[in-house]
C-alpha cells in the first residue's frame, strides 16, 4: 500500500483526482499518524475523526472530484476559525463551547476545493502570544519537542511539521504564522491586506490579521494561498533579477539577533546571488517608536477580543494585555502609526525589490506553562525571540518565511521575505528558487 502520509498536498490531490487513492484512504492515514503521535506533540484540540472519514466518503461521490485542486487532502484548522458543527475556543475557558453553524469563508473555500478538515489546532488564549499553550492543550515543536511550536498558530505548525496534516490553515497578527513556520521548518505567507478575507475575531486586530496557509513547500503554498483568494496566484515562473535588501538587525531596540539566524540570512544572501539577483545590506528606516506602536496595537486588539469575555474564566497573562491594551484604543482607533509607518517605508521599497531578514532572533522558548506566568514574563520571552514579524502586520504589507538553515541542535532556522504590497506571487516565486536552491528537510523526523 502506497504511504500518503509525509507526500505534497499537490501529489495526494493529483493522485485523488486520477482515482490513484480514495480521499478515505488517505484521511485515514493521516487520521491514524495523528492517534499514533500527538499525544507528544499537542497539535489538536478537536480531532474529527468519524466526521473527517464521513466527509472524505462524501467528497468521493462528488461529479466534480476531477476539477478539485485539493481534492482529499487533510487539513488542520486553527480554532478561531469556524467549523461547522464544531465549537470555536480560541485556546480559552471563557469562549462558549457550542458547535459554529457555519464554516469560517476561508474554511468553506478550502472545503469547496476538496479538502477534508480533520482537526482544530491548539492555539494560545485569544491567539495573543508567540508561545502555544493553555487550558485546552500544548502544543511542542516537533524537531525539539523541549520547545514551544510557537504561536499563535502553533498547533497548526505542529501538525503539519509532525506530517499529521500536509496543509494546515492559520492567521498571523503580529508575526503568528510566521513564527511557528521558522520554528517549525514550514513555508508560509502572510498576504498583504484584502487578499485572503479576514474575519479574525472581534475585529482582525485593526486589520492587521490574514489568514494564510502553513505548509512544507512553496508550491503548496501557492495552491492554498490560491484557493483562499479565490484567484490564481501566479505559478513557477523565474522571477527576473530582483533587487533585494538584505538586513539582519532587530528592528526593536535592544534586542539582539543571534548567529544562526543572522547566518542564515546572509545565506541565504548568497544563494540569491547565485542566481542572479542583486543583493546588497541596507537597513530599512525603522522608527524608534515602533516598538511602543506594536505593544499599543498587540494590545488592543486584545482587549477588542477580550470585551464580551467574563475575564474572571482568563488566564493572568491576557487580563493584564486586555487591560493595557485599554489604555491604547483610543490611541490605536484614531491614531495615524500605521500610516506613519507606511509613508517611512515606502521609499525604502521603492528602492528595493524585496526585503530579506532573519524569521527570528533566536531559537523558540522552551516548551512551558507560559499561560500560568506573569505577563511581564511573557512579553519579554516574546519580543526577544520574534521582534521581526510585527512591522509588516502595521504596515499590512505581504511577508513570508522560507525555511533556511539548521539551529545547533539541528532544529531548522527560517528566514523572512517581505515585498511591497501586490508582490505575493513574486515572493512565492522568490521563494521557490530558494527551494531548488537549497532544499530543506519537509518533515520531523519522529518515527
């Protein structure tokens, strides 16, 4: 019997479509991976195991099977994004457990392509922090599971790291998918603002939240970034030669970027080199206020989601970020930041093709009782470890990361791709030079 487990969501739907594999059959496999493994790696809330294996049966019967991009593969979804007849817990006790009447727009339009919603994935409370733990479950990194997946997407990186899922779908508003995605050596983008619907909480955080896709290869992106868009996202061609920034300093001051990851951007510099691309080292014009702005931003989207919750059922951590984020609302919903933001960059871009960094400052935190800390704890352990992902989710210009490199213990390192807003598909083309370039290992070795 042919393994589906650990093959592209491109391989497993091609293979459906051509009646090579039932969508049961590969459900199935991956249904009993995720018996077998996440009681180490905490990806799932929910699992759906009878309703998963109903629904690929359903899917088998349709007319249309043949025109389905992701016919029969697995998908995870983050829980706080609506599955019908499943509740939406968004990692807390203070959500109502009652079953959602409706898919989320982005699940629908996954559905609708062929895939099969196997589980929802464990996510922070209220989506808030870069760790991924809390009341409902932990989820780890699956190439070092003394370490978090990171967040907020973190159960939906885990699972498809572990080869759980092949695809998983997330939302990133201050660096959410692509936090875990460098952790856990994943492909991901988070597109710039209106392409993919939002519909994120109480509010999308001011607009700064996208759904997006986690994957293992660039290709996979595209097909699901695609399908969520609802339009073709340009494929494979070569990107001409782009001129590409390449800066490995924090953009938060004070925090200190270490050598794996300044290595693996100057790099994965080289490699683009190589093919043709000129690159050289500029520093984008960060302001020195920019970290007051994303605390101010990261705060009140907070507190947003937090309003018609009885904070008696939240943990300590998000009390105390609801209650900061108070104090900044009026600031945030009146103010001119993100603006601000955008007009100091711009030039910048208009310099310069694409902007390449290090995903991440250093290597995730230990996988711990995060939720059970003080916030001050928690914020610090945050910014020092993912003070590179927030700049983009003000401005709400397209960002990605692309695996690159190993950490000491032979975890992956990551790196981060950011263009001008309309620039996803260059990116993804970018990104996939990079992936012939300098492959990468796609899933955790756990067997």
């Amino acid at each position: 019997m042919t393994n589906w487990v650990g093959r592209t969501a491109v391989e497993i739907a091609a293979a459906v479509r051509a009646k090579e594999v039932t969508p049961r059959e590969v459900v199935a496999e991956h249904l009993a991976r995720i018996e077998r493994l996440d009681g180490r790696i905490g990806a799932f809330r929910v699992v759906r195991a009878a309703a998963a294996l109903a629904e690929a049966d359903e899917l088998a019967a349709h007319a249309d099977l043949a025109e389905l991009p992701l016919a029969g593969v697995p998908l995870a979804v983050k829980d706080n994004l609506a599955v019908r007849g499943e509740s939406t817990r968004v990692g807390s006790a203070a959500t109502p457990d009652v079953p959602a009447e409706a898919d989320h727009v982005t699940v629908a339009r996954l559905r609708a392509a062929g895939a099969v919603v196997v589980g929802l994935t464990n996510v922070p409370e209220l989506c808030v922090f870069g760790t991924t733990e809390g009341v409902h479950g932990t989820a780890r990194n699956p190439w070092d599971t003394s370490r978090t997946a990171g967040g907020s997407s973190g159960g939906s990186a885990a699972a498809v790291a572990a080869g759980m899922t092949p695809i998983a779908l997330g939302n990133d508003g201050m660096g959410s998918l692509r936090i875990p995605a460098a952790n856990c050596g994943l492909v991901t983008i988070k597109p710039g603002h209106g392409v993919v619907p939002a519909g994120i909480g109480e509010g999308d955080w001011f607009g700064m939240s996208e759904n997006g896709p986690l994957t293992t290869t660039v290709e996979d992106a595209r097909l699901m970034l695609s399908v969520l868009a609802g339009a073709e996202i340009a494929g494979p061609a070569e990107p001409g030669a782009l001129k590409v920034a390449v800066s490995v300093r924090s953009p938060l001051a004070g925090v200190a970027v270490s050598k794996p990851y300044t290595e693996a951007a100057r790099e994965a510099a080289g490699v683009l080199v190589r093919a043709g691309h000129h690159v050289e080292r500029a520093e984008p014009p960060y302001p020195l206020s920019l970290g007051v702005t994303s605390l101010a931003h990261w705060t009140a989207g907070t507190a947003v989601d937090a309003e018609s919750l009885d904070a008696r059922l939240l943990t300590r951590r998000t009390r105390v970020h609801a209650a900061v984020g108070r104090r900044f609302l009026s600031g945030v919903r009146g103010g001119s930041a993100r603006e601000e933001l955008r007009r100091r960059l711009e030039p910048f871009f208009a310099q310069y093709d694409v902007l390449l960094t290090p995903a991440l400052a250093r290597r995730p935190p230990k996988s711990a009782p995060w939720h059970e800390r003080g916030w001050l704890r928690n914020i610090a352990a945050n910014t020092n470890y993912s003070p590179l992902t927030p700049p983009w989710n003000l401005t709400g210009w397209p960002a990605m990361t692309v695996p690159f490199g190993t950490l000491p213990s032979d975890a992956p390192t990551a790196v981060q791709l950011v263009g001008r807003p309309g620039t996803e598909a260059e990116l993804l083309r970018l990104a996939a030079q990079m992936e012939t370039l300098r492959p990468w290992r796609r899933t955790a070795p756990l067997d």
